[in-house]
C-alpha cells in the first residue's frame, strides 16, 4: 500500500437538468483520493450521487466543474481513439450487469479476445488464445466456459468473465460499479475473494462502488459516504464503520443485513430527524 494518490478529484459538481425549471445535483464539490495499491469504498443509497463519481472519474461523463487526476494526468471526455486506449490501460470499469459486454450470440471468450486486440497487438490469434485461457484460470473459469455462450453462464460466472475482461486490458485500476450487488451471499463472498486477490497479485487500486455497508468492511481500505450529491463523511474503513460521527452514516450501518438482522420500523426518522 502507498499514500501516494493514484485517483485525485478535486471539487466535481454535476448537474443534470431535467427540464425548464428541474435539475438534480448528482456531485456538489465532491473531493476525494484513491491511494494507489489501496480500495476506496464509496457508499450511499440510490441517488446519492456515488455512480456518477464514477463515471466522471473513468471519463464516461463530464462534470461542470472540477477536476480528476489519474497517476498524475488529468481526465478528460475524449473521443481520440489513442487517449482512449491510453486511458483503458490505466483505469477499466465493471457493472453491476456484466450483460452489456456480451453478445448473446458468441462464446464469451470472444470479448476478452476483442480487449486483447485492442491492447496487446504483439500476440497472434494462437496467442490471444493462450491469454484467454490465462485470464479465464486466474478468475476461477476454465476453457469450458470460455467458450460458452452468456446463457450457459450464471451470474457469478457472467460477473467472473467481466473481471477477466478488464484484467486484459493490463490497468493499475479497476473502478466496480455495484459490481456484487446482484449476487447471492454465497457468490457474492467469492467474488470478493476473488477481487481482493487479483488487487494483491497485480497491484490493483480499487475505487468499489457500493450502497451496501457490510461488504464494504470485507474489501476496503477507505470509504466515503456520499448523500444528496455530498461526501459527507471519510476515513479508514474502521473509523467509519466503527465511530460513524453522521447520523446517515449511522442508518447505512443499522440499515445493513447481517445474521438475525431485522428492519427497524421508523429508524429512518428517529437517526435522521435531527437534519430537520
């Protein structure tokens, strides 16, 4: 691990205007760091604003104000086919839905081979091949499902082979978007396996996207929780799930499933009703 920030975002607003006189703020001033070889956790409920930090931060949107940074470069949208590749071999994304990447149609080794076209021009048809079937092993598939179509797949392994695909690209990051969220606990447990480690073995960076807490204790260094748009509280994974000092921070952790957990009839209101 390093202190040394690989992601540095610096002041990102966003707003999305829905009409004449309507518009969401997705990020208000929103700052936070990546420390490289680390996994930043950023958490908070549908809205809070934590997808399109991502999105920004990978280049696939624009914020009206503020700046990224990534190894030291800042991020702009860009259409140039160079920057794009340059970008992908630092930073790739995966989904929650891993559908988008696959055709229906084809094996699924095929998008991993298209990655490798674009990244590694140095190997032929038998070595992008052999590298599939590497990236395949190192996510726990095998040549079988390699060469499966999605269907054959379940989620899990769907989820497995978007790993794979990112992995090809070589990055020093992966940005994960709810990317365990449509998982049961038993698959959602493995994959977490599995990330933490890949992050070890390639000396990944991890920026985990997330809008549930009891995951976030099992994979990340750091978290930020983002509400309305805001950050509105950091720290070491420790500090912040075991002092949270906001009262939303405190329903995110009550709020989390765990053994003999139970919904709480009005916890919402009594935790928050002091922000009025």
């Amino acid at each position: 691990m390093s202190d040394t920030p690989i992601i540095e975002a610096q002041g990102l607003t966003r707003t999305f205007h829905l009409g004449r006189k309507s518009s969401v703020t997705a990020l208000d001033n929103v700052r936070c760091e990546l420390r490289e070889g680390t996994c930043l956790a950023v958490v908070g409920e549908s809205g809070s604003g934590k997808s399109t930090l991502a999105r920004v931060i990978v280049g696939l949107e624009s914020a009206d104000a503020g700046t990224v940074r990534i190894a030291g470069t800042e991020v702009k949208p860009t259409t140039a086919r160079r920057q794009l590749r340059e970008r992908a071999k630092l930073v790739q994304m995966v989904f929650q839905d891993p559908q988008g990447s696959l055709n229906r149609s084809l094996p699924v080794s095929v998008t991993i081979d298209e990655m490798l076209r674009a990244h590694r021009p140095d190997l032929d048809a038998a070595g992008r091949r052999a590298r599939v079937l590497e990236l395949f092993a190192e996510v726990g598939l095998t040549e079988r499902h390699a060469d499966a179509k999605p269907a054959a797949l379940s989620g899990g392994q769907k989820q497995r082979v978007a790993i794979a695909r990112a992995l090809a690209a070589e990055p020093k990051i992966i940005v994960l978007d709810e990317a365990v969220s449509a998982l049961d606990v038993s698959v959602q447990a493995q994959v977490l396996e599995l990330l933490k480690r890949l992050r070890e073995e390639h000396g990944l960076s991890y920026l985990f996207i997330t809008h549930d807490l009891s995951v976030v204790r099992d994979i990340a260094d750091d978290v930020v929780v983002m509400r309305h748009g805001r950050i509105i509280e950091r720290g070491p994974v420790s500090t912040v799930l075991d002092d949270p000092q906001e009262p939303y921070t405190k329903l995110l952790i009550a709020s989390a499933p765990r053994p003999g957990w139970k919904p709480q009839r009005g916890l919402r209101d009594a935790l928050l009703g002091a922000e009025g």
